[in-house]
C-alpha cells in the first residue's frame, strides 16, 4: 500500500476539512498526515 503525505500550499478560499481527508479510505494508498504552508517566501 501507499502512504501519501499531504501539502496545502498557500490560502485557500474555501474550508479545507483535513480530518476528514485522513479518513479517506483506499485499498490503492493510505494518507497518512497532512500539513499546511501559508506562507511561501520567494
């Protein structure tokens, strides 16, 4: 099996709900955290 880890990049307009996304059920990969980066400095 998978294991994907999840960036969100940036801000985001809409609600992102991350626990649910760890929920995801797959028999392909399995996500096994997620983490967010606001600010990107050039």
């Amino acid at each position: 099996m998978l294991k994907v880890n999840l960036v969100f990049l940036g801000h985001f307009k809409v609600f992102i709900d991350k626990k649910k996304i760890k929920q995801f059920k797959s028999s392909v990969f399995e996500i096994v955290d997620t983490s967010e980066i606001v600010n990107i400095d050039k």
